[in-house]
C-alpha cells in the first residue's frame, strides 16, 4: 500500500487526514446493512428490502470513490512528484481498482 510521510508520526495512508469522517461514514454505512438483516427478520416486502439494498449500494460505492480520489491526490500524486517507475506503477494499481468498482 502507498504511504506518504506525516510530520514526527512515521508513515501514514493517503485517506489519514478524513480517517474521522471515514469512520463515521462506514458506520453509518454498517448499520444500513443492521438495518437490512432486521427487514428480512422481520419478513419485510421484498422491493422494499431491495430499496434498502440499493441505497446501501450506492453508499459503499461513493465511499468507494471518495477512496478512490484521495489516492489519487495523495499516492499517485507522490509517486508522480518523484518520478521514476513508481508513478507507472502507480497509475496501473488505481487503473485497476477503478475497473474492480466499474465492475460491482
């Protein structure tokens, strides 16, 4: 995993700096799926189970891509800054990860 360096504190990943928001996002995101077990508990109509589905979807897949922007900005942006083949790597690991979410 790329790393960029924080001040007296080691090495740290790109996405440090919103870890706080992240985590509360992810929670949030977390009891969505709570929330989908309880519906099918409780045999709830199905296109309303598959409402909650998508709308769960569609937060993981925003979390996904605010990750994904942040890499960009931090990691990519490092490797680029310091040139060589890391920057080739690096462009190749986020191409990548962008064709795992086109295909979810």
């Amino acid at each position: 995993m790329t790393t960029i360096e924080a001040e007296g504190s080691g090495a740290v990943h790109g996405y440090h700096h919103q870890k706080g928001e992240h985590l509360k996002r992810l929670r949030r995101i977390e009891g969505q799926i709570r929330g989908l077990q309880r519906l099918v508990d409780e045999d709830v109509y199905c296109i309303d189970i598959l409402t909650q589905v998508s709308a769960s979807t569609k937060a993981l897949q925003s979390f996904a891509l605010q990750l994904l922007e942040e890499h960009l900005r931090h990691c990519v942006a490092d490797a680029a800054v310091k040139g060589g083949t890391e920057i080739d790597a690096k462009v190749e690991e986020a191409t990548k990860a962008i064709a795992r979410l086109l295909r979810t």
